[in-house]
C-alpha cells in the first residue's frame, strides 16, 4: 500500500487505535462500530486497509459487508481467537477472495500486523489462504482445528498449547481430529510447518539458514532434522518448486476426508 491511505478500524479498542496512529501517522484512521457502514467509509481509487476485531460473536452483516470490502480489492486484518465460529468467517473470508491476515489473540499484536500488511513485508499468508481455501472440513469443530494447524503451523506448538488455544482438552482435540477422519493434531502441525517451509523455500528463496530462523530453529542442522523426520525432504531440496506442489499434495490428502462435524 502507498501512504497516505486510510485505515478503516471496525470495532477497535483506544489502545489499538492509539498504537496504529503511532505505528502509521501518514494514515488517516476512522472507527467504524456498524459493519453496515464499512463499504460507504472506503474511498475509491484510494489505498485502505480494514482492520477488524472479530473476537466477539459477529452479527450476520459482518461477513457480507468484510467479502464486499474485500472484492474491491481492499485487504484486511482480523483479530480473532482459535474458536469454532470465528474461524468459520475466517475460513468464509478465504474462500470468498478476500485478502485476509490474521492476529491471533495472544499471540499476536494487532496493529504490527496491520502495519506489516501496509509495509508488505513478506508473509506466509499467501499459503495461509492456499491451504485454508481447500479445506475441506465444513463442521466447525473440524474446521476450527485445520485452521489451527495452518495459522500455528510454523511456530509448531506442543499439543497442550494448541488444544488451549481452541479451547479444548487435549483429549477433546484428539477426539475432534479422530472423529473427522483428520490426521493427528501433532502430524497436522508438521504437515502444515513444512508446506510452509517449501514455500518460503520457493517463493521466496529462503536459505536453508534464513528459513531455520523463519520457522524458529535453533539451528540449520534442527531445521534439517525436522524435515527429513516429517517430510523425508532436505532444506536444499525443499526450493525446488515440485518440492512444494508434492508437500501441498500430501496435505490435501491428509484432509481430505474430514468428515461434516456439528
């Protein structure tokens, strides 16, 4: 994005408006509370981010009106918690074309990611919505747990801390994943990390050593551990582009059988 833009913040909090107007002084920031009122607020031909807390159940327009922003082509940052409704509009976002980042309450700060999206710095979104748009789990609990895996899938987290970030037990999450016909919650994470890593390895032509601190290894020999425990694969051999295309691959299969949950 150019400066200069707007930044249109439906429903944010004052220290997230004020650590915005810090973080980005050269945009002009609106609140806007309605989800009905988002479309009239964005000035055509002129550079906008939407910036969005969805923490709370939304109400019905708030996904039509965020698709409608989105078709224009104007990307947005949610601000959601791993929970099975929220993710549903996450996932009916993704599905719907629109660029979309997003802060995980908790774990990420809002308003880094919101100017991170201005900057366009490189990301893994592009395969966050690559993978959140073939998912194939339509219940929500199934659902809520793919989206976990994708969004946490390169700080691999321990099984405890997943399952508290969808607000389950563990052993609730094993039921979810064993009842939809899903790989294991821990194997769903690795599949994820290292489709990932292809994908910084290819399209962003990360080094082996640069993708070990991407994805928070301690060292190129860690990363190349992982890999060839998961994946059988290589840091090297992980930038050639059938690398990924295979890895992308597996993970369809993987979840491809996720059967409708309530």
């Amino acid at each position: 994005m150019k400066s200069g833009g707007g930044v249109i913040a439906l429903r944010l909090s004052s220290p997230d408006l004020k650590q915005l107007s810090i973080l980005a002084p050269e945009y002009i920031i609106k609140q806007c509370v309605d989800p009905r009122d988002l479309c009239s607020l964005i000035e055509r031909g002129r550079p906008t981010l939407v910036v969005a807390d969805i923490r709370s159940a939304p109400d019905p327009s708030l996904e039509v009106e965020l698709i409608a922003a989105g078709s224009r082509r104007i990307p947005i940052v949610v601000r959601l918690s791993i929970a099975p409704g929220e993710v549903q509009l996450l996932i009916a976002l993704v599905r719907g074309g629109v660029a979309v980042e997003a802060a995980l309450e908790g774990l990420d700060n809002l308003a880094t990611v919101a100017i991170r999206v201005v900057s366009g710095l490189p990301d893994t979104a592009v395969m966050h919505r690559l993978l959140l748009g073939s998912c194939g789990a339509s219940g929500r609990r199934a659902a809520c747990l793919l989206t976990a895996s994708v969004l946490l899938g390169m700080r691999r987290p321990s099984m405890r801390e997943l399952a508290r970030l969808c607000g389950w037990s563990r052993r609730t999450m094993e039921r979810v994943a064993s009842a939809a016909s899903l790989p294991s919650p821990g194997r769903l994470v690795a599949l994820s990390c290292c489709v990932q890593l292809a994908w910084l390895a290819t399209q962003a032509r990360l080094t082996p050593r640069a993708l070990a601190a991407a994805g928070g290894f301690t060292s190129t020999q860690a990363l190349s551990h992982y890999l060839r425990r998961q994946a059988g694969e290589t840091p090297r051999k992980l930038g050639h582009k059938h690398r990924l295309e295979a890895l992308l691959d597996s993970w369809r299969d993987a979840v491809r059988c996720a059967q409708t949950q309530p």
